[in-house]
C-alpha cells in the first residue's frame, strides 16, 4: 500500500461515518486508514470496530487529550510512505487518491500534494469552491499568496511522504493547531515545491457555530506564534526575506481588520475575555517583531475604527448581524 489516510478524531459519531465511507468509496485501492481516537465517549468506536475492515487501525486512548495532543501522536505510528490527514467531518471525493497518484507520478521531485476544494456546511451543502491555485508552487509563491490572502491553507487534505513529515516533527504544535497548517506546508517544501492539481477532489467542512460563536485569547497566541515563524524566514534573506518585507504591512493590516470584524459576531458572554483592543495590542507586538522600528496604528484603520463603533451600540450589532445573516460566511 501506497498511501496512509490519518482521522484524529473525539466523539465524531455524527460525522465520522460519511468521512471514513469516503475514503473506502476511493477507486485508487493502495491506502489504509489509521483513526487516533482521543477517548471517544459515544458510539465513534463501536461503529469503527463494527465495520470490521482490516484496512482499518484504530489507535485510541484511555482519556480525552487535546487536539495537539491527539495530532502529535502522528509521528509515533507506522504509516506508509504516503500519508494525509483527514478531519472527521471532511469528506474525499472517490477520485482523490486516483488523482493524487496521477500528481505524485507528474512531479516526483515535489514535497507536497494538494486538489483544489470544496468548503461545505454542516449538511454537506458545496459553500464555494476554495481558492484557485496554480499547478505548481515554490515556498516563497506560497507564501506571498498567503499573506496577500490569495490561497486558503487547510490542515487537511493534502499529501506528503510520511518520512518528510515525521523529519519535520509533524505539524507545529500551535494553540489548537491555528495557523499551524501554514508553518508545516512552507517548512515541508523549503528546497523544493508543491504540486496542485486543478479539479476538487475533496470537501472541507465549515463550521458557522463553531466560527462564529466562540473565541479564545489562544488565537491570539497563535497568530504571535505564526508571526515568530515569519520573523525567522525574514532572517533566512532571499526570497523569504523579500516577501515579507513587502507583503508584512498589508499582511498584518488584513489580520487586525478581519478578527476585529469577526469579534463582532461573537456574543459577548462567549468572548472569554477577548477584545478588540486585546486583538489591537497583539498585532502591535507582531508588527514591532516583522516591521522593527516602523509605526503600524490599527486603531486608525477605517474598519477598525468601525468595528468598534459597531460592537459598541447594541442597535447597531443588531442590525450589522441581520444584514449578515442573508449571506453565507467563511472565514
């Protein structure tokens, strides 16, 4: 077998079973599946075990462990030379690893794999497809089109040699596993590139409830953490280095617009102590960390400004979440 489909998983009975029968649905038959279960209580074991499928291997534990706890595990099993991680409520379409062969075949000088894709809701429902990308990218392209917003990264989906990523240590251990994906991906291709094929090939579920109605200071920290990862490529010169002088404003601009604007849908009693003006200050300190010595004032921003004003009228959250309720998000 050929390649390895990794499902961390807690308590995934309502979604597990249209993932796992996903990957089983595959035409491409070389892949096992390996499912790190984080001390399910519900019926996620029980319905694994029933299927009774020696292409599957359940790794559980005897109590519930962070998902950083759960996807460092990932370096620690036997897997096979290929390997992905799949999320348990995502969804392969039949012909993923058929076209992932096809792409490993095309580029075998490449460290990464990637097919465009869907993001769909909770009921499976194609939201939009995700952002089109170019066949092939080298580190520093990659990481010009994530600070210029133009690619969106998931932790998900993709294809790397299980040697390369164990080599790696696996994906970086940020709060949550936030912006992780970004770190892992440019590591992964430094001194080479990856490769994209163009149909979607597998559907990434969005979550509104859990986007837009929780929030935690450890995003914040994340972002801190993802910024220290920058500061450390602009050290490297060449073409990182470029990059990032001149994409860092925009970049960080972007950041403190968009999670002062996201605040806004989160009830207050959900915020868990985080504010737009905490959200201001961290990105102060990573702009004193990429822009030394230059002047970034997020509060002079126009939709920060806004934003503000809106989170602070009631009638005028009201209405700025009525309006926005005719629309689909993702964010």
């Amino acid at each position: 077998m050929t390649y390895s489909i990794i499902i961390p998983t807690y308590n995934s009975e309502r979604w597990i079973k249209d993932c796992v029968n996903s990957v089983l649905s595959q035409t491409f038959t070389g892949f096992n599946i390996i499912v790190l279960d984080s001390g399910s209580t519900d019926g996620t074991l029980d319905w694994l075990r029933s299927l009774e499928d020696d292409r599957i291997s359940i790794y559980p534990t005897e109590k519930r462990l962070s998902i950083t706890g759960n996807w460092a595990r990932i370096t620690g099993i036997p897997k096979n030379e290929f390997m992905t991680i799949l999320g348990h409520d995502d969804i392969l379409y039949p012909g993923y690893l058929a076209r992932i062969e096809q792409l490993r075949l095309a580029h075998p000088g490449a460290a990464l794999y990637q097919t465009h894709f869907h993001f769909i809701d909770e009921r499976g429902a194609v939201i939009r497809p995700c952002t089109p990308m170019p066949g092939t990218l080298t580190a520093p392209a990659l990481l010009e089109r994530m600070m210029r917003n133009e690619i969106v990264i998931v932790a998900t989906g993709f294809m790397i040699r299980s040697a390369r990523y164990d080599a790696l240590g696996g994906i970086p251990l940020y709060p949550n596993l936030l912006y992780a994906d970004i770190s892992l991906w440019i590591n992964a291709i430094k001194n080479s590139y990856l490769a994209i094929a163009a149909e979607n090939c597998f559907a990434f579920r969005f979550h509104m409830n859990n986007t837009s109605k929780t929030a935690e200071e450890s995003r914040l920290t994340a972002f801190e953490q993802l910024t220290g990862f920058l500061v450390t490529l602009k050290q490297e010169g060449g073409e990182f280095g470029t990059v990032i002088e001149k994409q860092a404003r925009s970049f960080l601009k972007s950041y403190v617009t968009g999670a002062c604007s996201k605040l806004i849908y989160i009830s207050k009693d959900k915020r868990h102590a985080l504010t737009m003006d905490k959200i201001i200050a961290s990105s102060k300190k990573c702009a004193s960390l990429l822009m030394p010595g230059e002047d970034f004032e997020p509060s002079k921003f126009a939709a920060v400004r806004l934003a503000k004003l809106i989170d602070a009228i009631p009638l005028l959250r009201r209405l700025f979440l009525l309006y926005k309720s005719f629309g689909k998000r993702t964010f």
